[in-house]
C-alpha cells in the first residue's frame, strides 16, 4: 500500500517574487535559478529519452528520476539543462560531493544579522516548491546518508522531511528530477534502494565528428577552423582509442592556444605550436603519443592476461613445482 503524501497546495502558504516561500508557519528563502544557454548539439535520441522520462500520462502517472551516466566532460549537465529549457521549467543544479550532508540537500539554519534563524532551502527544495527541474550533478560522489534522505522523495511519496527546520515538504507535480553520475573510480557505490529509485539509465557517450565540430564551433566561435580541426580529429582518435578525453578538454586547450596566441601580438606563436603546447599544458605530456598512452592503459586495465593466483608470486609459469601448472603441460 502505498503511503500518503501531504497536499502541495495545504502545506504551501506562500511562494512570493522575492523567492521567500511560507511551509507550515515556516519562512523558507529559496535558491535562484540557474541562468544560462542550455543548446544541446547531436546525440537527439538521449534527449528525447530524457523528455519522455518527464512525461506523466495520467492523473495518476509519475515522472521517472533518471540517472544520466558518461565520462567527465561529455556533457552530461547540458544535457537535463537542454531539457529543463525545453520544458520551460526553472532549473536548479545541486552539486553532490563526498561532504554532501542530509541537511545540506534540505535546509540549512542561517544566523541572521538580527539574531534570528533564517531557514534556507537548497535548490532541491527550491525546485519541489516552485515545480522546476532539479539536476543533481556527479551524483554518485554522495554517501549513502545522504541519499536515504532523498529516498521518499523518488518514490511514490514525493516528499522530504527537514529535521532541523520540523517540516515535511511535499514536491510540486510540475517537478522534475534527473541525476548525473560519472564513470569514474573516485565514487561511492550508491545502495540498490536508491538506485532502483533512478530509473531508467541513460548513456551520454562521445560525440561523432561533425557533432563534435559543432560543439567547439558554439562555445568558441572565434576560433580558427584549422585549429578547430586540429582539436577534433586529437578528439575523435581518443575515442577511437577508448580514452577519456572530452569535448570540454577539447575547449579547454582551444581556450588556451588561443589566449597564447593573442598574448604578443608583436611576436606571434606559430599555430601549431600554440597546440601542441596547449594540448601539453592542459592534458599532459601523455596526450602527446595517443598509441602509447591507450597501450599503458589497457596493461593497467590487464588487458587480455590470465589472473595471477597466489602461486604466481613465487613460480614461473612452466616450473615444475607450480602447484597449478597443469600436467598436460609435460607432454
């Protein structure tokens, strides 16, 4: 049986232009929007995958909290902010880290200048009180005591409870969330409960050439085209290498060559080498030979290798006292 969820309409009083909100007698001062382009460039079917996850087709309906999974840099936030813009709704990023606290998802007490506690909402509870969109980014840095505190939330419940400022806070039906998790290692692993909650999982992998071409066209339309080139096809053989380099490093290192370039106009730096040391400087020595470096990766990773057992520490593989070497071996 599912568990009853307080009324939006009962418990908010108030939600006014100077983004105070009254909850059960309490004064809860929200977060701004997030104010910025949101144009996503190709890769359109996680887009539409993403829009559709928000949609409810019933009075009854509920919106799914999808958990949008890829390497660091591939756009994974633009993406839920190409979509909040598309839906027209405010939009709210809350960034997750390892320090991230229950009450820091929440509300916060604030000492004002009189004396007098001020409640401050996150840009979770911002984005439940006003229906906008919440995007929680890096999502999986977070412990799991903090996500049991969003686990009403993501459910059929949809609401939190603030132990410090005493209020329940049900979520606006125009509310939307989405969760960004990166593939990483430096990451919690985030319990089944929670992740059975963010469903369904979509991918945002690399973009093919001419969308990658796009990409650093619109965030650097003052760069060169040769240069342009130069950074898209170092990019396109990353990805062909399985490396992790992103359309953000591209920009990055654009943003760099070109600051160095302009930087004497009374001796310019030849373009290439502007490059080359840019792509150095900002990726590293190891950027320099992609061959070499997807090699020494895919060792680290043991490649195709048998695992080593215990024995292998102290036997060759074809010594006759290696307990596992197998007898067939002799003949």
């Amino acid at each position: 049986m599912s568990s009853p969820k307080p009324s939006s309409s009962e418990s908010v009083q108030s939600a006014s232009r100077d983004s105070v909100a009254t909850l059960d007698g309490v004064e809860l001062k929200l977060a701004h929007p997030y104010q910025a382009p949101g144009e996503w460039i190709g890769q359109g079917e996680v887009l539409k995958q993403l829009l559709a996850c928000w949609i409810t087709v019933d009075e009854t309906d509920l919106p799914l909290t999808p958990r949008l999974l890829g390497s660091p840099g591939v756009g994974k936030t633009q993406l839920a902010i190409a979509a909040a813009k598309q839906q027209g709704l405010p939009l709210y990023i809350y960034q997750c880290t390892a320090d991230t606290r229950p009450e820091d998802l929440l509300i916060t007490p604030v000492l004002s200048r009189g004396g007098d506690i001020a409640y401050h909402a996150s840009p979770l509870v911002s984005a439940m009180i006003t229906g906008g969109v919440c995007v929680l980014d890096e999502g999986n840095r977070m412990n799991e005591k903090s996500w049991a505190s969003l686990a009403p939330l993501f459910d059929n419940r949809r609401y939190v409870e603030s132990i410090v400022a005493g209020i329940t806070i049900p979520a606006s039906p125009d509310f939307r969330a989405a969760v960004t998790m990166n593939q990483d290692e430096s990451t919690f692993e985030i319990p089944d409960y929670i992740m059975s909650r963010l469903q369904p999982t979509l991918r945002v992998g690399f973009p093919n050439k001419q969308d990658e071409m796009a990409i650093l066209q619109y965030h650097l339309p003052f760069a060169e085209p040769e240069m342009l080139a130069l950074t898209v096809d170092f990019l396109q053989h990353s990805h062909e290498l399985k490396l992790d380099f992103s359309p953000r490093d591209g920009i990055n290192l654009l943003r760099f060559a070109i600051k160095r370039l302009a930087q004497d106009p009374d001796h310019p730096v030849a373009q290439e080498d502007a490059w080359q040391e840019a792509l150095e400087k900002c990726l590293g020595d190891e950027a320099l030979d992609l061959e070499s470096l997807a090699e020494r990766r895919q060792r680290t990773l043991g490649g195709d290798s048998v695992p080593l057992g215990l024995a292998d520490l102290f036997f060759d593989p074809d010594d006759p006292l290696h307990p596992d070497r197998d007898e067939d071996d002799d003949d």
